[in-house]
C-alpha cells in the first residue's frame, strides 16, 4: 500500500495541473522518483512502451526523492517544470539538445513558473541548465492555492549531500557521460555531447 499511496498522489497532481494549466491536452505519462545529480526532476521522451508495442511512445517524468522534503509549492512546481518539457515535445519544438529555449520559457511564464539560470529574478530564461522560481501572482500558485490535497505521506530519508546541491553546481572535475545505446565518456562537467551511433545526447551518470 506504501507504493500505491504515494504513485497515486503523484498521478493525482499530474492529472490536476494538465487540467488546470495545460488544459487538459498532454497525455499520461509514466511518473517515477530516480537520483539525478543536481536536478529536482527531468523529463525523458517516449522511454516507455507496452510489452505489446513495437514502439516506445509513454514519456516518463522523474522527479528525485531527495527533493521531495521541500515545501509543496516548489516540489509540485518542479513537476509543472518537467509537464511543460512533455507540452513541448508533443505541441511545440523543442531544441535537439535538450537546450531550453524560448518557446518552452514562454509557456513556463504563461503557466506562472519564471525560468532562471540561477532561480532567482534577473538569471536568464533560456540556457542548457535551468531552474525556475515561482511567480506568486501566477496561474500555478493560483491552482496551488486551491488544491485540497497537497502532501505526499512519505520523503526520502536519505538526503544524499551530492544530490542536494543545486542544478549547476560544478564542484567535480571530472563527470561520467552515458548514452542510450551504453557508451560511455569522462569529461568535465556540463558537456553537451552527441552518440553518433545512436544520434542522442549523452547524459551524466551518478
């Protein structure tokens, strides 16, 4: 019952945000918790199928456990943050490289989460890494404020120090990188690096 009580918030949040700040137009997606150094969440495409299938088309969105302790507002806008990644993969353009770029920052401040470089006012809108913070007059706070259920019963206990620092710290030298396909390279943090294999980019690995 612990699994299902907490998946179930989970998906109960997504469908109310789709709902009230998407309306109503993304598709379910796979909701799951995973440790991504640096990152409240992300957003992966079609990394899902039936058994079934011949083709992956289920978006997963991860949102990491050790995040999860924050205040309700900022965790749940960190899932908003990755929704609006899935909106754009399927109603927009986004960049190749996963760069955020102008239009995913246009309806990010159109659904009331400012996108910021640094998470603060002034920080940039578009970049390869980047975080937000919340407009307190905007549509997400408005729907927020409304929501009746707002808690998840369970956090992570672990609260790993690496994990806790935030997106863009660069206090390693050196970082893994691995691909879809398994290859995997050592370089300095924060590359952008694409398989020519596979022809997708290769991310960090804890």
């Amino acid at each position: 019952m612990i699994t299902k009580t907490q998946f179930e918030t989970l998906d109960s949040l997504y469908d109310y945000y789709n709902e009230k700040l998407f309306s109503g137009k993304l598709k379910d997606c796979m909701i799951i918790t995973s440790r991504k150094r640096g990152a409240g969440g992300h957003f992966v495409a079609k990394n899902w199928k039936e058994k079934k299938s011949k083709e992956s088309d289920i978006h997963e969105i991860s949102l990491n456990p050790d995040f999860l302790d924050r205040p309700d507002e900022e965790w749940q806008a960190t899932l908003v943050h990755e929704m609006a990644h899935l909106w754009q993969h399927d109603h927009g353009k986004p960049s190749r490289s996963n760069y955020h770029n102008a239009q995913w920052a246009r309806k990010m401040e159109e659904i009331g989460l400012m996108p910021s470089d640094t998470g603060k006012e002034g920080g940039k809108r578009t970049g390869q890494r980047m975080t937000h913070y919340i407009l307190k007059s905007g549509l997400f706070m408005e729907a927020f404020n409304v929501l009746k259920e707002k808690k998840l019963k369970y956090t992570s206990s672990s609260m790993l120090g690496e994990n806790r620092k935030i997106a863009g710290s660069t206090s390693k030298t050196k970082t893994k990188y691995t691909c879809p396909c398994g290859n995997k390279v050592w370089g300095k943090p924060d590359l952008l690096i694409i398989c020519v294999s596979c022809d997708s980019q290769f991310e960090e690995t804890i």
